[in-house]
C-alpha cells in the first residue's frame, strides 16, 4: 500500500475523471487536474470565485465548476486548456449545477427551484423545464444516460417528467400517489423507477419506464417513513432503509419484501462476525522507544494505533438516544451500498454512528459488523471487488473484505483527518479527503 | 336364687361377688382358698356357715358404712335386743309392701324368721342397691359430661361469638371499602369519560388542524407558486442582469452526430426505444425466469424420481393387499404420468405442468402418509417393546452377570497386558528395574495381605482356643465335683451296708441337690455295671472310672457342645471324617489320625492344655 504525498484542496473536491485518467481538484478558485499515476500537474485552470461544485463531464473532456453565491458557472477542456465557457445565471440564482449524461449540456436550477436550465454547448439552445420540486432527490439519471426523470410540483400534487436526454424531448409525464414526494431513482437497467414519499408516509411506488405503475409498498404507517433507498447493481434488489432502523428488500419480480434487516443493538447471530476496532496507546517513557517511534513513524506519533479485534457473541453495540424532539433526529438507516457484484450490502443506522453493517445477500442474513471506536463518516465499495473502504474521522483508513478487517494508519504529517473516501473507477486506488487536504492511497491491501 | 340350705355357700359366695372394694375382695379369695383346704379336711356345712356369717358381718357390715355413712347408724338404732320381733314384723311389712317374699313364715308358735327368704331379699335389695348406685353413678357420668359438655358448648359459644364479631366488623370494614372503591371507580369513570372527551375533543382539533394545515399547505404553495411565477416572469422581463452564456467555441456531440430537429418522427423514434429496452428488459428477465423454471422442474423431477424409487421397494414388505393392489395402479398411473410428463418437459405447456406438479403433489402425499405409517409403526414397535419389556430383576440380574464378566475380562487384559510388560521390560534395564520394583512391591502387598488374613486366622484360632480351654476348666471343675459327689456316694454305698444309712441320708440329697438333674441322671446308671460302658460310648466325660480326671479333646467338646452330631467314634466312616475334616477341624483331623485312640488323644490335649 502506497500512500502519495499530501496535497491541498478546498471544499472537498476532489474527483477522478470518469476514464480514471485524471485527478481533479480545487484549491480555491484554482482548479488542479493531474494524471493519477505520476500525480504531476497537467492543467490548471484560475477560475472567478471560489469554486463550491465540480464535476467530470461523462466523457473525461470537460470540467464544470459552480459558483453558486455568484451563480456563476465555469467549464473547462482538457483538450483545449484555452477552451472557455462561462455561464451567469444572473439575478434568478443557482443552488445546483450538473451534467447531462452526454457532457454536451449543463442543467442549472435556480433559486427558489423556480425552473432548471438546459445549456447545450454544442448549440446555443437554452431549455426551461419549470415547476421543478425541492427534494431529497429531484433529478435522476438512467445508468445508460437515455431518460432524465424529474420530480415536480404542480397544483400541491407531484408529478415525474421523464425525459431523453438526447434532445430533451418529454417522454412521458405522469402524476404520481405520494403525498409529498421525496426523491426518484433509476434501476440500474433503466427500465424501473422508484419514487418515495417523505419521512411522513412511508411509500414506495415502482414506476416502469413508461409511467406504469408497477407496485407500491408500504411496511408501515403513522411513523416516520424512508430515509434511505438503493438499487442492487444487478436491478435485482431494492433495499430501503427507514426511520424504524430496519432495511427491507424488496424482489423485482413480484416487488413484495423479500427480507427485512434489522439492526439491534444486542448481536446474538451466530453466523455473523463483529469486527471492533481497538486502540493502542503508544507507550510513554521509554524514551528510546519514543525516539525510535518518532523517526520511523514520523507524524503519526501522537496518533493512536488501533487494531481490529473479533468479539465473541454476544455484542453490545453502543446505541446514542436521539433526541426526538429535534428536527432530523439521527435515528434510522441513513446510508446503504450494495457491493458491485450484488453479494454484499453495507449499511449504517445513525443511532449507532459507529457501526457499519455487511450484510450476505446470498444469504440474506447478517455477515459482519464493524463496531468503530468513532462515528463512521462515510464508506465505499470498491468498484470492482467486494471490498469496503471507511473512514472515520481520524487519520485512519478501514477496509473491510469477506476475508478480514483492517485499520491502517495514514503516514501523512500534521494529523491529516480522513473525512471521506473515494475509489478509483479501476479499484486500484483511493483518494483520501482530509479537511483540506488529500491523500491517494495506491493498490490498497497490497 | 338361694333355695335350700345347701347353696348356703354358693350364695354367700356370689354375695361376696357383689362387695367390690378389692381389699374385701382379697379376703374373699382368702376365705375361698380356706374354704378350700378346708373343704378338703371336710368340716360340718353348719359350722362353716356361721363362721362365714361372722366373718361376712364382721366384713360386709364395715363396707356400707364406708360407703354410706348416712344410711348405716339409723341401722344400727333401728333394731336392739328388745324389738327384734316388732323390727322383723315391721321388715316384713315394708319388704312385703316392696313386694318382696315375706321374711316370715307363720307357724304354731309365732312368726318365725325365714332364713331363706332373708337371703334371698337381702340378695335382692343389695342387687337393687347395687343397680340403684350404679345407676347413680351412670348418672353422675353423665352429669359431669353433661357439664363438661356445657362448659365446652358455652365456651365454644363464646368463641364463635367472637368469630362472629369479628366477622361482622370485617364485613363492615369491607363494605367500607367496597362503597370507597365504587367511589373510586366511579370517579375514575367520570375520569376516564372526561378522558375520552378529552381525546376526542383533542382528535377532532387535531384533524381540524391537519385540514387546516394543509388547507395553509395548499394555499401557502399556490402563493408560492404564484410568487415563483411572478418571480420568474419579472426575471424574464428585467434587463439590468439577465442570464449570459459565452462560449469560445461550440463543441461537437459527444456521439459526433448533429442534432435532429424536433419532429413526430423522432417522438415516435424516442417511443420506440423506450419500449425496446423495456422488451429487453423483459426479455432477459422471462428468459431468466425461464432458466429458473427449467431448474425448478428439472429438480422436480428428480426429486420425484427419487421418491418413486423410494417408494418402490416398499411395496412388496407393505402388509395387506388392498395397499398393494392401490400402490400398483398409482405406480403404474405414477409412470405414465412421469413418461409424459417427461416427454412434456421440453413444451412446458399448461397440461404438463399440471400434470407434473400434480404428480408430485401425488407422490409427496404418498410419501408423507407412508412416512406417518412408519412412524406410528415405529411407535407401536415401541410401545410393544415397552410392553414386552423384560422385568427389572432379569434384567438387573443380566447386568450384573455381564459386570462381572467385564470385571473378569478387565483383570484377564490387566494380567495380560502385565505379562506383555514383563516380556517387553528386558529392552530397558531402568524400566525394567521400575517394573520389577513394582512387581516387587504389588509382591509384597499380596504377601502382606496374605500375612493378614493369617493373622486373622490365627486370631480366630486363639479365640477358639480360648473358649476351648474356659470350656475344658468348667468341665474339668464339674468333673473334680462329679469325683466328689463319686466319691461321696461310693462313701454312702459302703456306708449303706453299715447301720448308719439313715443319718447320711439327709446328706445325700444335699449332695444331689448341689449337682444339676443330668448329674443326678448321671449317677443313676453308674450303679449297674452293664450300662457303663454305654454311657461310656454315649457321654464325653463319661470314662472309665479307673481313668484319672483328663481334659476332654476338642471333638469331644464339640459334641457336648452339639457342634457336631452325637456319634461313636468307633461308627464314624472315614467319609464323614473327611467331610468333618473339609469344614477345617483341626482337632478332629487329630484325634482320627491317631486311629481312634483317645486315651493318646487326650493325653496329647491334655499336655497341650497343660501347657496353655
């Protein structure tokens, strides 16, 4: 495993190019793109204000970066370094910049959700798709880059507009049975959308492509609803993940449940392991040690070494009381992720931040559990093996595979503090987000 | 009761009877036992009478007076020596007016005293006395439980009394609390409805507000969405900072085709490609599903397979003929069915998989009721098994034989495996030396424990010996005493042809006296010489009188002691004695090998006495 040299970056942006040639990120209101192996700076682009957004176009030859306080938003060619483009959404405001999935257009929504902007950069044409609604998820994009399905609101009810991406033509609008409609999402093969309510009604409805509804499901009511949702990548699976810290799967032959995973906060399955990360303190007052610690171990002498330890069943995982009577209580299946080749499914129950849940979809039973010694701020799939990647704050790096756990300690000076993760498209490597700084750690595990 | 004089005494006697103070009662028998003795020296009835008269009223008379001491002195002065004939008149009179027998018979010279008559009212009025003071007595019992009775019925009264005051107060206590409870419930019904019209009242604000909500929801959004409007159209219509886009260039489509314009054609084009990916996705999907089933039924089909060869070889071991004869058609439908629907498989048509799923269903019933057959089958063997169980102590019995054939299995493998040890051991001298030390020792423990048991043994041959020679000194103290008494009496037999055989008579029996009744039997046949030497033969310590006084040998002692039946040296079989000699006896092993000669044999026990 070989970590590189820490660079600057602001605001969390960082991303690698779609073909996994290039490293993007921002400094400012200076935008860096290097090449991920070398890590030498091939462009770099001044842009007018700090940039908030960035974002590859699908194709690897263009970057978006928004400036949403100015409403301002820059793209750049990277075959092109003198290339330009500039659009200032003037007075009507921007909260939302992004890509078409063909990378020739750029959607924009104003201020207020008053409408979304349409901007080709092969034409001069502008399209307005109004009544856009303000939700959890509003716009979703078919995996193929074909249909565009949009959430609006018209006349206090919801409506999804599916649209071709190819020349925006509306392919299909139709009302839908949600009493106010949190987000939409694309099956991976495009041909089912699911469209959930807001943390009020629990619902799901499945739409097919062409605005049939295919089935509706609730497991509940009178209690807070969904806060979650995510497609097996084989379209197989639907998992939803609700306020009750239960996620429940549904088929997609007959879209009934076809398993319900709960997360308690005692484990007693036999069938599972718990993995729980414990620290070492280094040992003070052997000064030759400290000193030996400090040359070979550099700045990662104050930091506490940890380990991975398996619990014998039964465990107790530590459970926070959320405070109800706040709004967005941190109870419930806030985040879930399938693993690439369908077998896995990791999921996280924000009254228990510190543990992350991996689940047999084989099986469909529970298949380990990693009790973290702080809240786990954000984990990965690698895209191509049934690897998981997490972070937890600290200058730690977790992985988890079918074959074990571990905690590995960034080398990297003056605490750098993984705030997130993200993998390489080829799985070969991970950028490690720090506050404002990155890390890329190549062929992990190693 | 009392007729003639002769029954004077019977009388008198049962009148004695009836006078229950045991001292008396003691004097009565020691009258009888008088009357007795004298009864046998035969004295005159007469005398007997009168003295038996004085004697009952010197006796009797006492009895009432102790007993009722009001009644007797107005006796006493009833009759003196002077109104004998007025007192017997006035007796007569008043036993008469009882209804009694007249005391008096009239003759020439007066009224004369009927002495029979007499007894017999005396008899009767004791009787009644008797009756009447037992009847006091009945009564009295009965007063006394009658009023212990009482004493316990008024306290069990009080008692209850109180119970029931007790009982009355804990009622009231609880109808007290019953009336507060009811208080209670009530107040907590008016609650509970005050509750209810709480909630519903509340439910109803509830719902009024949630209309309300979202009636303001409604509006608040249309002016919302009114203000976006206008928000937007002012944003259109303003020119100071409108929406501006440069671009250096236009770049090309990302797929290197120019766009089309907007027509019908490309709508129905868009259609068109919606629908072919949802015909692919269902395409893939009913050709996976396809797969499955294809799957599915291939397992159904050998699961069938399966349980039709199970099946099958049952049916031969099935009892009764009606299951054969149904299990045969079903099989043969079973194979139609199976050749069908494997011919079918392929069509997977609606028929065939009817047919194929209701096989199955068939075949699984089957299987199952064949499965339950054999399980109550298997019950019923149990519980014929349990029926037929053998008993405990067969059992128990069985066990403990086949215990002790392991135990004998365990030691023959030990004693092996010791001897494998021992032939192995020479390959290592120190092992060897440990074994051997061992062997030595286990050596010695079976020595030791021999050594023990011998001591034992010897302990009990003390013991014995012990008895034996406390037995020979008794016996030889009775025999220094039966040589005196000899003595004595061969001492009287001379003296008995002397004149002075009366006077040492008295002494004679003195001396008998001293001996027990065999010693006396004893002497008896001594005197004829003909029956010595049977009791020779017969008795132990009988021997020859010239013999001197010896201790008798063990035997001997054994037979005086009846250890051993009472035989003849002379008869005894060398069988017996080796039989004798099996049970261990020593001293008897002896006296046999030494032929019977018991002069030798008592010699040789007596010196061993002697030494002891």
């Amino acid at each position: 495993m070989n970590f590189s040299e820490v660079f600057k970056q602001s605001n969390q942006l960082c991303r690698v190019s779609p073909d996994g040639k290039y490293l993007a990120t921002c400094v400012q209101y200076r935008l860096v793109v290097r090449d991920v192996n070398t890590l030498q700076i091939l462009h770099l682009y001044t842009c007018l204000d700090q940039i908030v957004h960035m974002e590859w176009s699908s194709d690897s030859l263009f970057i978006l970066c928004a400036m949403y306080k100015r409403g301002l938003v820059q793209v750049w060619s990277l075959e092109q370094p003198d290339w330009y483009c500039k659009i200032d959404e003037g007075s009507i405001g921007l909260v939302s910049s992004r890509w078409s999935p063909d990378g020739r257009h750029i959607l924009n929504t104003t201020e207020f959700h008053l409408r979304v902007t349409v901007w080709s950069l092969c034409t001069k044409a502008v399209s307005y798709i109004k009544y856009p609604k303000a939700c959890q998820k509003g716009i979703d994009f078919s995996r193929d880059g074909c249909y565009m399905a949009l959430a609006e609101r018209r006349d206090c009810r919801d409506y999804v507009s599916v649209f071709v991406c190819d020349d925006w033509h509306l392919l299909r609008h139709f009302e839908t049975e949600t009493q106010d409609l949190a987000g939409v999402e694309w099956s991976p093969n495009g041909c089912v959308l699911a469209v959930w309510d807001s943390c009020l009604e629990y619902k799901v409805l499945l739409y097919s492509l062409d605005g049939r509804l295919l089935s509706t499901f609730s497991a509940y009511e009178w209690s807070l609803g969904i806060k979650s949702l995510a497609w097996s990548p084989s379209s197989q699976f639907l998992a939803i993940g609700s306020y009750d810290g239960k996620v429940r799967i549904l088929n997609h032959i007959t879209w009934k449940k076809v398993t319900e995973f709960d997360h308690p906060a005692s484990i007693n399955n036999t069938k599972a392991v718990v993995y729980k990360e414990v620290e070492r303190k280094p040992v003070v007052g052997s000064a030759d040690l400290f000193i030996q610690q400090r040359i070979t171990m550099g700045s990662t002498l104050f930091n506490t070494q940890s380990k991975y330890e398996i619990c014998p069943l039964p465990v107790q995982v530590p459970v926070v009381k959320p405070d109800l009577d706040r709004a967005n209580p941190k109870v419930g299946v806030s985040s879930m992720a399938f693993s690439s080749d369908n077998r896995y499914l990791a999921t996280k129950n924000d009254n228990m931040a510190c543990v992350v849940w991996v689940w047999d979809m084989q099986r469909l039973g529970l298949l380990a559990v990693l009790e973290q010694t702080s809240a786990v701020r954000c984990f990965q799939w690698d895209p191509r093996r049934p690897r998981l990647a997490l972070c937890t704050g600290n200058a730690k790096l977790y992985l988890w595979s079918p074959a074990g756990c571990v905690s590995v300690q960034v080398p990297a000076e003056g605490g750098f503090q993984v705030q997130s993760v993200t993998w390489h498209c080829s799985g070969d490597s991970l950028i490690l987000l720090g506050k404002e700084q990155l890390c890329l750690v190549s062929h992990p595990c190693r | 009761m009392c007729t003639t004089s002769k029954d004077y005494t019977g009388a008198i006697e049962h009148l004695f009877m009836f006078l229950d103070a045991p001292e008396l009662q003691n004097e009565a028998e020691d009258v009888n036992c008088w009357w007795e003795i004298k009864d046998t020296s035969c004295s005159s009835s007469r005398y007997r009478i009168s003295s038996l008269r004085q004697y009952s009223q010197s006796s009797v008379l006492p009895l009432p007076m102790t007993r009722n001491p009001y009644t007797m002195p107005t006796i006493s002065a009833f009759c003196t020596e002077d109104n004998v004939s007025e007192c017997i008149s006035y007796i007569n009179q008043e036993v008469s007016s009882l209804g009694f027998p007249l005391l008096c018979t009239e003759s020439n010279n007066g009224p004369e005293l009927n002495l029979v008559a007499v007894l017999n009212n005396v008899y009767n009025l004791l009787q009644l006395h008797r009756r009447c003071l037992q009847t006091v007595e009945e009564i009295e019992v009965e007063q006394v439980k009658s009023n212990s009775n009482m004493d316990y019925l008024q306290l069990s009264n009080t008692r209850l009394k109180d119970q029931l005051e007790l009982s009355k107060r804990e009622n009231t206590g609880l109808l007290e609390r019953e009336r507060q409870l009811q208080l209670k419930v009530k107040s907590l019904h008016n609650c509970l409805k005050n509750e209810k019209e709480e909630v519903q009242k509340l439910q109803s604000i509830i719902a009024s507000r949630a209309t309300q909500y979202n009636h303001d929801m409604k509006r608040k959004e249309r002016e919302f969405g009114k203000l976006k409007e206008r928000l937007n159209q002012l944003l259109i219509d303003k020119k100071d900072k409108k929406q501006t886009f440069e671009v250096l260039n236009y770049v090309g489509r990302s797929d290197g085709k120019r766009s089309l314009w907007k027509t019908g054609k490309t709508e129905a084009r868009h259609e068109g490609e919606m629908y072919k990916t949802l015909l692919n996705d269902y395409d893939s999907r009913h050709k996976d599903l396809l797969m499955e089933n294809a799957e599915l039924k291939k397992v159904l089909q050998q699961m069938k397979r399966d349980m039709v060869t199970i099946l099958r070889p049952r049916k031969p071991s099935q009892s009764g003929e009606k299951h054969d004869d149904s299990l045969e058609q079903t099989s043969s439908e079973e194979d139609e069915v199976c050749d069908s629907s494997r011919e079918s498989l392929e069509l997977s048509c609606e028929h065939a998989r009817e047919q194929l799923t209701n096989s199955i269903r068939q075949q699984w019933r089957r299987l199952k009721s064949h499965v339950e057959r054999l399980d109550s089958q298997a019950s019923l063997v149990g519980e014929r098994a349990n029926m037929n169980a053998i008993p405990k102590e067969v059992h128990e019995e069985e066990m403990d034989r086949l215990k002790l054939e392991i135990q004998q299995y365990k030691d023959f493998i030990h004693t092996q495996q010791q001897l494998l040890q021992q032939l192995n051991s020479p390959c290592d001298d120190e092992t060897a030396s440990l074994l051997n030390d061992c062997y030595m020792q286990e050596e010695k423990e079976r020595l030791k424990e021999d050594w023990k048991s011998f001591e034992e043994k010897r302990k009990n041959f003390e013991a014995e010996r012990k008895n034996f020679t406390e037995a020979a000194i008794r016996l030889s103290h009775e025999r220094k005493a039966f040589e005196e008494d000899r003595a004595t009496w061969l001492k009287h037999q001379f003296l008995n042809l002397t004149p002075f055989g009366d006077q040492m008579k008295p002494q004679m029996s003195k001396s008998q006296s001293a001996l027990s009744g065999c010693a006396e039997s004893e002497v008896r046949p001594m005197s004829t010489p003909a029956k010595l030497n049977k009791s020779l033969s017969h008795t132990a310590f009988s021997t020859s009188r010239a013999s001197p006084a010896k201790t008798p040998s063990t035997a001997d002692l054994y037979r005086t002691h009846c250890l051993i039946p009472e035989k003849s040296p002379s008869t005894i079989h060398p069988k017996q004695d080796s039989s004798i000699l099996r049970n261990g006896d020593v001293p008897a092993q002896l006296r046999h090998v030494n032929g019977g000669a018991n002069c030798r044999a008592y010699t040789f026990t007596g010196d061993r006495n002697g030494s002891i």
